[in-house]
C-alpha cells in the first residue's frame, strides 16, 4: 500500500474507534475505507503528516497496548520511555493533586497542543514535541476525559496511544 493509502487507512480507523467508544470500548480493528461511506469523513489527518513523521515511520520501539495500569504508568515515568499527559484541569490539579512525571495539557487544549509546530509544543510545554509513533499515555480523574484525548491525537495522526485505566484516581489509592 502506498503511503496516501496508508494515511488512509490510519484515518478511518480512529474514526472507527471514535464512532464505536461509546458501545464498545475502543477497537483496534483495521478496517479498509471502502467500508465507510464518505461522510463519516470527520476530520482530515493533520498534525503528523504536516510533520511528514507518518510517512517516515519514525519511532521508539515501543508499542503501547490500547490502556495500560499503575504499574505500566509507573515504569514509563521511572524509564523516560512515554510522554505521560495528564487533561484534567487546573482546578483539579489544585484540589487533588498532581501525577509526578506528567505533563500538565487541559482537555481543552489538546487538539490544539497536538497540532502545534515542535518549537511551540516545547516552548509551552517545557518537553519536546513527541513524533507521530512515540508513546503517549492519557490520563485525567478516571480515563473518560483521556480516552477522549486519545482519540483527539488519533485524529492528528499519532498512532502509539494509551489510556491509563483508572487514571489519577488509581495513581492516587496506589501510592497511599
């Protein structure tokens, strides 16, 4: 398959995953384009293929599995080897408190963040923009504003994405 197939094929499936989270969960089937009619067509692929990072196939070597727990969280954290994001907003990092080692990118602003050139992520984030296959790990209270950060991200073309089941709930009841 060339590569504008490739794209794609990558673009209709989180738009798979987007249509079907509510009634199953996220999916991970790879389906062919062929199988949706054109007006599912929500968003063109953006962030990676400005980058031309889809094309290139960079990566880490490390594959995340569609969610992942404490012990997953914690070894990324200690490893360096994920961009760990947490969306929750001010107010609840304030009140509940913080996951060392997370980068702080309210809900809001994810798409946004994402679709920033490398320069402006770093500059506003403080940590260099990950490439289109690094990991990147989502979390909030409890992973319902995360899985809808990953699928933000999906849409922008990043394809190595998990959700931290439990999210900061868990981190909270683990690390008492």
């Amino acid at each position: 398959m060339n590569s504008k197939g490739s794209r794609l094929l990558g673009q209709w499936t989180a738009i798979f995953r987007l249509n079907t989270w509510g009634i199953q969960g996220f999916s991970s089937f790879h389906l062919q384009p062929s199988y949706f009619p054109k007006a599912l067509v929500l968003k063109p692929l953006r962030s990676c293929v400005w980058r031309n990072e889809h094309v290139m196939g960079v990566s880490s070597g490390i594959h995340l599995p569609n969610t992942v727990d404490f012990n997953d969280v914690k070894k990324h954290i200690a490893n360096g080897t994920a961009l760990i994001v947490d969306v929750r907003n001010q107010t609840e990092l304030v009140e509940d408190g913080v996951l060392q080692g997370a980068v702080h990118i309210p809900l809001k602003e994810v798409e946004v963040a994402f679709a920033l050139n490398s320069d402006s992520f770093l500059e506003k984030y403080k940590v260099p923009m990950p490439k289109c296959e690094d990991p990147i790990i989502f979390s909030c209270l409890a992973g319902i504003r995360a899985s809808k950060a990953e699928t933000a991200v999906n849409l922008l073309g990043f394809s190595n994405t998990a959700v931290y089941t439990g999210s900061f709930a868990d981190w909270r009841e683990q690390n008492k």
